[in-house]
C-alpha cells in the first residue's frame, strides 16, 4: 500500500478522482475501498453470477406485464425469420 501525497488527497476529494501512469498513459479511476467492495458485488464475471438463474425472475415480471397474454403473440410474428 503507498501512502498519498497532498495532491492525490485533494484529486481524491473531487467527485471522480483520476490518475494518470506518466509512463504508459493510462487512466484510472481512483475509489475508495468500501466503495470498491460495494460495486465488486455488481460484477457479473467474478463467478458467483449465471444470467441462466435470472430468467425465471424475467419470465415472472415479463407474465406480471402481461407479456403472457395470447394478444401479445403477434409480437413472435414480427420477428424476421432466420434462414437455416
């Protein structure tokens, strides 16, 4: 862990704080380590996450929508077909 200068603290007080590697260029975004392990729950790659285990929860508010009604079938009508 480094310790930070004056001028990271006061770039670290703005509302997005940036640093910038002198000798490749690149940007980075600095935050804080409790908002870091917040937004590391958002991941979706970190493995603990399967979009498969969402899409009972989609069916269930798409029905809650109305999105089960036959009127709304002529939605799959609209669609191009593929070509095999």
């Amino acid at each position: 862990m480094i310790e930070l200068s004056e001028e990271q603290r006061r770039e670290l007080a703005k509302p997005v704080a940036l640093a910038l590697d002198p000798v490749t260029k690149e940007t980075y975004v600095l935050v804080r380590a409790d908002l870091y392990e917040r937004l590391r729950g958002l991941r979706y790659d970190d493995g603990d996450f399967c979009i498969r285990e969402a899409y009972p929860l989609m069916d269930e508010a798409a029905a809650k929508a109305g999105w089960d009604d036959p009127a709304m079938d002529i939605y799959n009508d609209l669609a191009p077909k593929e070509e095999p």
